[in-house]
C-alpha cells in the first residue's frame, strides 16, 4: 500500500523558514515525477515546485522562486521543501504527490497534507 506522509509544517513568523519532510512507503520517489502543491483557504489547490523522474529537472510557481527549494534524499526516500523568507500568503496546506505513467497505467498518489500558518 502506498503512502505518502508529509511532515514539517507550524506557524511561522514572516520571514522565517521552514522545511517541510514527505516520506514515501510503497513506492520509490526516483521512480516517479514528484511534486509539491498547497490548497489556502477558499483557492484552487496550486503547484508549487516538482521535479521530474527523467532528467531530475525541478521547477518552481513563480511566487515562490528564490525561496523555495525542492531536494530529495534517495537513501531515505523522501522529499524536502525547504522554504525561506515566508510570507503570509503562503499560509495553505501543503502537499506532497507522486506520479506516473507506466505500460498506460496512470499512477498518482497524495498525502493528506501539512498546514503551514506565517503570521505575526
């Protein structure tokens, strides 16, 4: 069975930092394209940084450049988003998700999610 556990998220002041940790069982993170998302209150749920299975390339939502940074730990087969310099608008719940697509099976798997608050 799969499972995706994200960890790390709390209240944090503006500009502070936060890491948060998505640890896999069930499945491989480098087999799969992975990616962080993260819901606020009363928005659409929104792509936040991924990186892909082939290439290992990582990209990052515009708001979020210079601040965020997406990295991953093979051995322990899970993810990090470190992220600096918060502010209150990326106050959500975060997000961790694998996907693929094999032999025309499409595979994609979520966590249940971190609450990250940045207020003073």
């Amino acid at each position: 069975q799969v499972q995706l556990v994200e960890s790390g998220g709390g209240l944090v002041q503006p500009g502070g930092s936060l890491r948060l940790s998505c640890a896999a069982s069930g499945l491989t993170f480098s087999n799969y394209d992975v990616s962080w998302h993260r819901q606020a209150p009363g928005k659409e749920r929104e792509l936040v940084a991924s990186i892909s299975r082939v290439g290992r390339l990582t990209n990052y939502a515009d708001s979020v450049k210079g601040r965020f940074t997406f990295s991953r730990d093979n051995a322990k087969n899970t993810v990090y988003l470190q992220m600096n310099s918060l502010k209150p608008e990326d106050t959500a719940v975060f997000y961790c998700r694998a996907q693929r697509r094999l032999f025309n099976v499409q595979e994609d798997y979520w966590g249940r999610g971190t609450q990250v608050t940045v207020s003073s």
